[in-house]
C-alpha cells in the first residue's frame, strides 16, 4: 500500500511540473520584446526603441550588446538593473537610457551619431524563471550631400565646351542631382557621373555641356538636389557665364561737354581714352573711365581722341574727332568711324565717274542747254 501511495505521489509532481512548464512556455510565447529600426543623419541624435511586454515574470537585467562598422565583433556595452545603469568595456558617454526599468521599457539614446555607429544593436531582457529574451535594432546612419556649384566661364565659340557642374559631395545614400533650364532645352545637355568612396558615401556630380555663345551668356539655370538625408530639396542659382573680348565701341555724347564710350564684354572691358599724335590737353580735359569731358571749349581741344575698350581676351576701340570753331562756342564732333566709313565711299564714286564720264542737264537761260563733262 506504501508502494502504491508513493507511486501516486510520483505521478502527482511529474504532472504539477509538468503544468508548470507547460504554463511558463505559454507565458514566454505570449510575451514580446519590441524593437524597430532607426535611421539618423549623421551627427544627429538616434533613439533605439526597445520594450518588454505581455510577462508577469520578475525582470533582473537589461542588456545592450552592437555589432557595428567600429565593433566589428559582438560588443557589450551597457547594462541596466532595478539599481541603475552602468557602462560596459568602455564609457560611450553618447549613450543614454531613456526607458524606465519597471515598466520593461529599455529604449537607449545615442548623440553625435557616426557612421561608425552603424550596425545592428541588440536589446536583451533577462527575466526569472524563462531567461533572456532578446531583439535586435538595426540603426542605418545617413549623410547629407555637400553642395555647391562651379561656373567655368567657357571662351565664345562653336564647339561644345563644358559650362558649369553641380556637386553633391560625399552623400549616402547617392543623391539625385539634376538641372532645370527650360529656355535653354535645346542648346545645353547634362551629363552625370558619381564616385563611390571607402566609407559608404556617394560624390555625383552633373556637368552642364553647351555651345558658348552670346545666347547662353547669363542665362540663369537652376541644381536641384534630392537626397533622403535633406529634409527637403536643396535649389542652387547659377548664372551662365560665356567670356568674349570687347565688341563694337560706342561713343554717345551725355552732356554738351561730355562723352561716354561703351562696349560689351565678359568680363567687363577697361576703358583708356588717348589722343594719338597729339599732346594732351590736360587742363582742359578730364578722363573718369570711359567718360571723357571737356572744361573749357577753346581750339585747344581740336583733334582726334581715341577710346580703348580691353579685357583678357582683346581689345577694341571707337573714334572722336573733335573741332572747335572759336573760344565761345560748342565742341562740333563727329564719330570718326563714321568718317572712316564715307572716306572710302567717296573715293570710289570718284574712281567710278572718273573711269565713267557721263552727260548731264543743268539750267541755262530760257531753256536747257546739255554739256559733257568729264568728272
């Protein structure tokens, strides 16, 4: 009967355990450890979530562990418990625990991210009877894009030469880079290319291509840059520079006394007034630039002056010719490229009449009388 009491007993524990176990593996499949993932720009904070639920069982321990670019090899490194935190192999003060033990909340926070920071995190609960659970928390770090923009400032001319490029420097993941130029659409082509670096980030860089010519100088373009790094898009404002020398020169009179050359040019000519063969008056003139003005009007005055527009890349100038008919009266002038234009015009009626001659009426007396001249 002792035998058959204890049997009895036997079977009793084997099935209380039993129940237990049963109830402590369905308790430890309802409970979670929930995570997530984190994304953060560089030098940014980054929050790694992590909270317990769904358990009645006594918590004793949280525990961080990484394995990222700068601990390539599974890495402890921080410790919470009922009494406080504390630091693991080392102090990485840019961490910080922002949970709450009691309530199973472990969420850690971390400053000043890097893109060494970058890898998976794992938080781990230990809870008495089950043991550890655990998830893990990837962080992916971000990098947003060093712009800028570079005129090239091409020389006018008919080959296609590069006009500008827009940078995004050193991004991750690669941004998008593109050009808005509506009124140049058929006279300007981009071309993009991008270098991947050793630490993960992308460096694009789109070359603006066109003709120089005088069409394309400053014309406004626009680079637009996208990157998930960028809270939003970052515009920047170029203006197309095409260099050339000085075109025609211009001399307009602004005052009775005074005279202004101009020119266009990129860059922007100098101007230097002269008067070639002559001396100059100078108590009588005054030069400030490109204008030119007489202080007294007397004969002194008379005789050619010559305007000279120059930049880097040449140089043009224009003609004044100056005569004064007495002391008191108003400087005539005249654009002495307009004399060098009916100069040769002059001549060659002349040549032609003389080569030839032709017949012609003039008036004499009552009626008309006509005579052959040789001009």
């Amino acid at each position: 009967m002792c035998r058959s009491l204890s049997r009895s007993l036997s079977l009793l524990l084997s099935l209380m355990l039993l129940d237990d176990l049963f109830n402590l593996h369905r308790s430890s499949i309802a409970l979670q450890v929930i995570g997530g993932n984190a994304t953060v720009v560089l030098g940014e904070t980054a929050i790694l979530p992590c909270k317990l639920t769904d358990t009645t069982e006594l918590l004793t321990q949280i525990s961080w562990q990484r394995m990222t670019r700068g601990k390539p090899v599974n890495d402890n490194f921080f410790t919470v418990t009922s009494s406080g935190s504390t630091y693991v192999n080392g102090n990485d003060r840019r961490f910080k625990f922002i949970g709450n033990f009691d309530a199973h909340n472990g969420s850690l926070q971390l400053s000043d991210v890097t893109l060494l920071d970058e890898g998976s995190y794992s938080c781990i609960f230990t809870l008495f009877p089950s043991g550890n659970h655990r998830t893990a928390i990837p962080l992916n770090v971000l990098v947003a894009p060093i712009t800028s923009v570079k005129n090239y400032h091409p020389l006018m001319g008919n080959e296609e030469d590069l006009l500008a490029t827009c940078t995004a420097a050193g991004s991750r993941p690669p941004a998008e880079v593109k050009w808005t130029y509506s009124t140049l659409s058929e006279k300007v082509k981009a071309i993009t290319n991008s270098t991947q670096h050793a630490d993960g980030t992308t460096t694009t860089v789109s070359s603006l291509f066109g003709v120089p010519t005088r069409d394309i100088n400053q014309q406004p373009v626009l680079c637009v840059v996208t990157s998930s790094a960028l809270s939003k898009a970052e515009t920047l404002l170029l203006t197309l520079q095409v260099h050339f020398s000085p075109t025609e020169v211009n001399i307009s009179e602004i005052s009775k006394d005074s005279f202004e050359c101009s020119t266009e040019a990129n860059p922007n000519a100098s101007f230097t007034w002269s008067r070639p063969g002559q001396s100059w008056p100078q108590s009588a003139v005054r030069v400030d630039g490109a204008k030119l003005q007489f202080l007294s009007i007397t004969s002194v005055l008379n005789g050619l002056y010559k305007c000279e527009a120059s930049n880097l890349y040449g140089r043009k100038y224009g003609q004044l010719y100056v005569y004064v008919t007495s002391g008191t009266c108003t400087a005539c002038w005249v654009l002495f490229s307009l004399l060098l234009l009916l100069i040769p015009i002059g001549v060659g009626a002349w040549w032609y009449f003389k080569k030839h001659p032709r017949t012609f009426s003039r008036p004499s007396g009552e009626g008309q009388q006509e005579e052959t001249e040789n001009l």
